[in-house]
C-alpha cells in the first residue's frame, strides 16, 4: 500500500509521517521535487550499468543508429528510391532516428522500470514515479553523442542547421513527454502482467513504420493525414528535420493534434499510475 506523506516542523526538525493515501489525483508531485537528488542518482546509475564492462563503451550511442541509418539507405534509398526531401538519404534518415531512438529507448526502459527495480520498491519508500521518470531520462546521453555525430554527417555534406535549430529542445521534449506517457501505462500495467515486457518489442516496431522514419510524409495518402497525425512521433520526426534541415516548418494540424494527445496520455497515465500504485509493494 503506497503511502502519504505529510511534512510538519517541530521545533524546526522536519516531521515525516505516513498516512493513507487520501487523494487519488493528489500526485504527489512536492514530493517528486524534494527526491530530485534520487532522481539524479537513479539516472547516473542507469548510464553507468549501460556502459559497465562494454568493449566500445558510449561508441554504443552512435553505432545503432548509424547501422540502422545504412540498412534503411541500402533499402530504401538505393534500391526502393523513397524520396528524401531533396536531402541526402542518410541525412534524412539519421535525422529521423535520433528522436525516435530517444523514444523508443525511452519506453523500453521505462515500461520495465517498476518490475527491474522490484528490491527496491518493497524496501524503501520513495515516489514510485521516479523510476519511469529516470529511465526516461537517461537516454539523453546516448541522445546528445549520437547529435554530435549527426552535426559531423551534416558538415561532411556541407550542410548548416537553419534558424529553426532554437526549436529543436521543444521537439525533444515532446519525444520525453511522448515516451514517459507511454511508459506509465505500461510500467504499471507490467507489474501486474509481465506480456508487457515480451510485447514493447513489438510495439515499438510497427510505431516505428507508422512514423516516418523511413519515408518522408509526404508520400502518406491526404485522406489518411489526420489519422496519421494523432502519432505524437509523426510531429517530433517532421519537426527534428525541419529544425536541422530546412524547408516547410510542421503544420498546426499536425502538431496541435500531437500535444492534445500527449497531454490526455500523459493526464491520464499519471491518474492510473497513482491508482495501480497502491498495489505495487504487493503484486511486484
């Protein structure tokens, strides 16, 4: 049973006691504030344990996408021919998959946070939602090496970032957004039904061909935009080549529709991860 804290002073020595739970939409959020430091730690801990005893250490953050970048250019550049924007295909398929990495590392982590942390969670109290928090996080690092190697790809094709380069962090945070509503549905679905874990793989698959990582927007059917729009990544993929790239910025009909979405999963993942909470010490 999770608990509420209730901070009181007694002659100015901070008081903690524990108490049911008495809100179900009280989300504790002070209290995610004052655990900042835990937060901090539980990422460090995540990029360390990534890197222990690996031969190429962060070489790891630039060696997946630029794999994948040359599978999708043999593929879809050379022999499908997918256009690419007037750009070069593995520019704009790196460009693609820097967010998406970002995303999908982000809910593969997150989503298995809870059941991966389950000592933890049965011996200490602190604000559950940390732990999704941090694994969302931490992919950053592989985020941030793998962008300094895309601005090396662009100098090599003598490429320089447009102006809409100042839009860039808002982009990224719709892809933390994006990832950490996911991952809350699914982390506290996952301590109860471990499928979760054997079925993100999945997921995270086919969202990746239901966004345009691969393939420009463009070539999507204009009957099938709006549907199209309500992937959050359609947004933050469209918006990272714009901002590094050129050329038309995103449309309002596509990223209104993304933030409305992120904001009812991210409302309501909170709600249902505060409510599944209370049973976590017991079921995990």
């Amino acid at each position: 049973m999770t608990t509420k804290t209730e901070r009181q002073t007694h002659d100015d020595v901070p008081l903690i006691r524990f108490g049911p739970e008495q809100s179900l939409f009280d989300l504790e959020l002070g209290d995610l504030w004052r655990q900042r430091e835990l937060l901090y730690f539980l990422v460090l801990r995540d990029i360390k344990i990534r890197y222990k005893q690996t031969a190429l250490g962060i070489g790891w953050a630039i060696l997946q996408p630029f794999l994948t970048m040359v599978i999708f250019t043999a593929i879809f550049g050379v022999f499908v021919k997918v256009p690419s924007n007037g750009q070069p295909y593995p520019i704009f398929a790196y460009t693609a998959l820097l967010p998406w990495n970002l995303f999908a590392q982000g809910v593969a982590r997150g989503s298995t946070g809870l059941v991966d942390n389950a000592q933890l969670i049965t011996k200490v109290f602190f604000p559950r939602l940390i732990l999704p928090l941090a694994a969302v996080i931490a992919p950053a690092v592989d985020f941030v090496i793998a962008f300094v190697f895309l601005l090396g790809m662009m100098a090599w094709y003598r490429l320089a970032p447009t102006v809409g380069l100042l839009w860039l962090p808002a982009f990224v945070l719709l892809a933390l957004l994006t990832a950490l509503a996911v991952s809350l549905w699914l982390a506290a679905i996952n301590v109860r039904y471990r499928d979760v874990r054997h079925a993100i793989p999945f997921l995270l698959q086919f969202w990746m061909y239901a966004s345009p990582v691969a393939y420009p927007l463009s070539i999507v059917p204009e009957r099938w935009r709006g549907l199209y729009s309500l992937n959050p990544m359609v947004a933050v993929i469209e918006g990272f080549r714009w901002a590094l790239l050129g050329g038309a910025p995103p449309a309002p009909g596509l990223v209104a529709p993304a933030l409305v979405l992120v904001a009812l999963l991210l409302g309501g993942g909170l709600l249902f991860f505060k409510r599944m909470e209370r049973t976590f010490a017991d079921v995990i």
